[in-house]
C-alpha cells in the first residue's frame, strides 16, 4: 500500500506520460517481483559476513537488540558509541503508530500469487500482518 501510495504522489512529477491505478499496481508487483527474484537468486554471491536477513517482526518486538546484533554479526565497529543515538532516536519514535490497512481479499490474492516464492523463501504466510 505504501509504494503504491509512493507511485500516486510521485509519479506524476516525474514521468512524462501518465498511469492508471491499474498501470501503478502492474509496475509495482513486477518491480518487487524483479527485485525479490534477483536478490534470492544472487545473494549467496555476497560475502559471509555481509549479509543479515532480519524478519520485520523481530526488529519491530525488540529493535535495540536487533540493531546490536546487525553491528555484531556484520562486524561493524562503534556500537557503543552509537547506541546512545539510537536509544534517544528510538524514544522519539516510540509514540509512533503504524497505519492500519484493510486490504481487499482480492488484493491480498494477487500480492500473494505474484509474491509466493518471497513469502516462502522468507518463511511469511499469506495473511498480512
């Protein structure tokens, strides 16, 4: 919803022909399909060490952990350092409510038939968080 939402306020101002809500929604399925079929295919290509997956729903239930975790496992150095910015930062947001969204049954039948190979490979059902 977000990305489409993305294309309908962007795109007009950057493009040189215009799309219908049925256009917007074909360019971003494919896109995700695109991007998520390339990653999935190439990422055993980068480097041990340099790649952390991490399901949305971790970062979301303890983000300070998870965020040590990334500087830990991909060795980056300074988390000491840093962590005091991101505490304060994390409280700043910490107010802050996602939207919600009711999504048609249609709609969450087409994101899951374009998108089942992501869903599977990442271990996520069909129904929307």
């Amino acid at each position: 919803r977000s990305t489409m939402h993305l294309y309908r306020t962007a795109q007009p101002s950057m493009s040189f022909q215009s799309f219908t809500e049925e256009g917007r929604r074909e360019i971003v399925l494919k896109i995700y399909e695109d991007l998520m079929r390339t990653y999935l295919a190439e990422r055993e290509l980068i480097p041990a060490g340099q790649l952390i997956e991490v399901p949305f729903a971790e970062l979301e239930a303890d983000r300070m952990a998870v965020l040590e975790r990334i500087y830990t496992e991909l060795g980056i150095g300074g988390w000491e350092q840093v962590q005091p910015t991101i505490a304060a930062y994390l409280q700043d947001i910490s107010n802050y409510k996602k939207n919600k969204h009711q999504e048609a049954e249609e709609d969450i039948e087409l994101v899951y038939g374009k998108w089942r190979f992501a869903f599977d490979a990442f271990g996520y059902g069909r129904e929307p968080a």
